[in-house]
C-alpha cells in the first residue's frame, strides 16, 4: 500500500555532512507525521528526529544543533540534513511515514541506509 525507500546513506569522514531522503508513494489519503530512526546491532532503533504535518519538529538530544530534518508534503518527501558528523552516529537509518490509508493511520518503514562515520 504504502512504498517507503531512503537514499543518500554513505561513507564520510568526522566532521563531515551527509543529506537523507525519503519519499513515500502508494495508495494513501495523506502523509501525517515523518520521522529518521537509527539502529546499530545489538540495539532497538531510536528515533532521530521527527517532523508533524504541520511542521513541528523533535530531535534526539544526541543530534539537536548539527542535524536538520525537513519536508516536502506536496512530494511526500523527507530530508534529514546531518552535519558535523561523529563515529558514534554510525548506524542504519530508516524512515518512518504515518499515512492516512482509508479510514485508519499506519506507519510504513523503509528498507533502512547504512552511515558510516569514520576516517
């Protein structure tokens, strides 16, 4: 019903910037809330930041100041613009939609894109 697939997952040295991007497409009525979860083995996937359909934004302490998450609604698209980037931020991303499917919300996931901060 509801296709979710990230890009933008890669290789980058400390201190450096990646950008994240996620479009949802299918058969829904509406995107509600997006949302940037990570997870590295061994530990639940956390969130990262979140962004509501109206625009309100929540981040992990972790990442507040050097990430970005924004959205495009009329393309059902999130970004998640990481900078100064740490080893520790190191995981698989995966991005959460809540869309609106008949007359319930659900939330679809993507396939998840691995981020790799090292030197």
């Amino acid at each position: 019903q509801v296709l979710v697939v990230e890009s933008g997952g890669g290789l980058v040295q400390p201190g450096g910037s990646l950008r994240l991007s996620c479009a949802a497409s299918g058969s829904f009525f509406s995107i509600n809330g997006l949302g940037w979860y990570r997870q590295t083995p061994g530990k639940e996937r956390s969130l990262v930041a979140a962004i509501t359909r109206g625009g309100t934004t929540n981040y992990a302490g972790s990442v507040k100041g050097r990430f970005t998450i924004s959205r495009d609604s009329a393309k059902n698209t999130v970004y998640l613009q990481m900078n100064s980037l740490k080893p520790n931020d190191t995981a698989v991303y995966y991005c959460n939609a809540n869309a609106r499917v008949t007359n319930y919300n659900a939330d679809y996931w993507g396939q998840g894109t691995q981020v790799t901060v090292s030197s």
